[in-house]
C-alpha cells in the first residue's frame, strides 16, 4: 500500500511547477487564497424521489359483515391512539352472532353443571364409567363453541369487555363501535353516517406512526456505489438527514438504465407521504471542497495552485464529485496548504511561461 501511495505522489509531483510571485504581484493581480475544507461526506447523485409510506404501516378497518354507519367518531385526517373509538355499525348479522354467543355460554353453562354432577355419581360408582367419558366429551364440545362464538365476536371487532357483557350477561347491543387497533392518523374515511358498507370493504385507513421511505431511481453507475444496509445521507432542498439503503431493485430498467433504490427516512424528519422533489445523495466518503473557479485545466490534468513561501505551485488533482458552485477533490497532503481561489489564469500562464 506504501508503494502504491508513493508512486500516485511521484506522478503527482511530475505535473508540479513552481512559480514565483511576489508580494507586489500578488496586490496588482488581485490573487486570493483560501484554506479549503475536508469534510466526510460526499455528493455523488442527484435524483429525483418519492416520499412513500411502507404498506405495512397503512392499517385497513373492515368487517367481513355488510353493515351500515350509524355514527362517525372521527373525521379525515384526526390523529387517533390506540383504543380510540373509530366508528359505530348496526347489522342484522351482528344481532345474529351475539344471540348465537350467547345460546353458546348457556349451552355450556348447563353442560358444565351436568357434567359436574355425572362425575359425582361415577365417583360413587352409581352410573357407568363411560357415561363421564361421554359427558367430558360434551362439555368439552360445548365450550369449544362458545369459544368459537367468542372468536367470531373478536373478528367482528367487539372487545374483550364487550364479548364478556355478551356471554355472561347475557346483554344483546344493537350496534357495535369499533375501535383503532393502532396509534396513527386517519387518512381515508370510505363512508358517511347512514352509509351501507358491504362485507371486507375498507371503512377507514390508518397511516401508522414510524419511519417513511423514499425511493428513487440512480444510473446504473451510481446505483453500483451502494451496498444494502449502508449509511447515507440525503439532502433536500437545504436540509440534510441521516439515511440507510433499505432496498435496490435486482433489475435495470431497459428504457433508461436505471434501477430503483428505496431509502429509509425517520419520522422527524417532517417529510409528508406523497412529496415528490429532488434529492443529493452523499456517500460517508473523504473529500476536499473547493470552489469550482479555483481549478484550471492543462492538458487532460485539473490543476490548483497552492501557496508557498516564495509563491506558488501547481499541484494535479483528482476529481471525484461536484455540486453547485463546488468540486470534490481526492484528499491529499499538498491540499492542506492555502489555494489561490482568483486570477488562477494569470498563474498558469505563468507556469506555461516557465515551462517554455
């Protein structure tokens, strides 16, 4: 690596040239210097992306009964926790399914006592032994359909408190308020009061709380920098956030080959679902800022100047990123001196003169 190292800085050093200048020179020509700054982050794309929220984090509210809305207890986009009541329905189908939990419970209410006093008459051996076995089948049946009623009563989505009011109460309600399973923000409300809603429509969509994504799409070449999983940063508009590569697409799209990358964004970003703008992806990667005015080009090389004792020098640099008003250069030592940042023309011309 050292030999490596030390044949980039002696190639490097054969596009060098001193050139001396003086003070007076340096106040006639105007010539102005400036320290640049590293800086651990680098620009490497620019794209286009989509705010999107992750599906797993948009809850649907649907009953698999026809229904119709007998009250609202949220509007559009109110911010519910979890627990809150969403909407109340009226059905004959939910009439039904309490009166079926509720002959359930009876059913095995009576069955248990039954059997209770079955097995105190085998125990004293005045029936047969197989008239408990058959009894303990019964009860056992009969409490697997109350246990069932009471599952489809869940699947309706009564509560726990509700089912129990139902099967010990023996309490029939005419309707049925629903309530958020989850803490977010109602963004679809598909109904209004007196509205009928067939079996497994949507009555309302919840957009959970947590992070969003953005997705967009790199050339093929960018695209190629990015590893899964990798820190990155995204900028937009004059904000930067710290991100993750989440997903990128194992294809390439054969009209402009690119291919889709999804990002991970946090919930405090203030980021709405939706938005769609251009984004700068920077890279955890070293680099020098300079101001684009400060190189010049001699031949295929870009050269900077930086400032010596007795004037200047020209040093060959590498470009690795741009942005704006700016360059990012590869690090390297002779870049932590001052550079001319103005009038680098009339220093080349200069170094030209000294070549000759």
């Amino acid at each position: 690596m050292k030999k490596v190292i030390l044949l980039i800085s002696t190639v490097l050093s054969l596009y060098a040239s001193d050139i001396i200048v003086s003070a007076a020179q340096e106040r006639d020509w105007h010539i102005q210097t400036q320290e640049l700054n590293s800086t651990t982050i680098t620009p490497k794309a620019t794209l286009y992306v989509e705010v999107v929220t992750p599906p797993k984090q948009l809850k649907t509210l649907s009953l698999p009964i026809e229904v119709t809305i007998s009250d609202l207890h949220v509007n559009l986009y109110d911010h519910v926790k979890q627990g809150d009541a969403l909407v109340s329905v009226s059905s004959v189908s939910w009439i039904k399914i309490q009166k079926d939990a509720i002959a359930s419970s009876i059913d095995y209410t009576h069955t248990i006592g039954v059997n209770e006093r079955k097995q105190m008459l085998c125990h004293e051996q005045i029936i047969a032994k197989k008239e408990c076995i058959a009894s303990k089948a019964t009860l056992q049946e009969a409490q697997n359909r109350l246990k069932a009623a009471k599952e489809l009563l869940h699947a309706y989505g009564a509560s726990d408190t509700l089912i129990a009011s139902i099967t010990k109460r023996y309490k029939v309600y005419p309707t049925l308020t629903l309530h958020s399973r989850v803490s977010g923000r109602i963004i679809a409300l598909h109904t209004d009061i007196g509205s009928s809603i067939e079996a497994f429509r949507p009555i309302a969509t919840i957009q959970q709380e947590g992070d969003l994504w953005i997705e967009g799409a790199l050339s093929t070449q960018h695209a190629a920098l990015l590893k899964q999983d990798e820190a990155v940063i995204l900028q937009i508009g004059t904000k930067k956030f710290s991100s993750r590569v989440l997903n990128i697409a194992p294809y390439i799209n054969t009209k402009n080959q690119t291919q889709n990358v999804r990002f991970s964004i946090a919930k405090g970003t203030n980021l709405l679902p939706g938005l769609r703008t251009s984004a700068i992806l920077y890279l955890h990667v070293n680099s020098v800022k300079i101001p684009k005015k400060a190189l010049i080009k001699d031949g295929k090389n870009n050269i900077v100047f930086v400032k010596t004792t007795q004037g200047y020098r020209s040093v060959a640099v590498t470009i690795v990123s741009q942005e704006g008003e700016h360059y990012y250069l590869k690090p390297q030592s002779e870049l932590e001196r001052p550079v001319a940042v103005n009038s680098v023309l009339i220093l080349k011309n200069m170094m030209d003169g000294n070549n000759e």
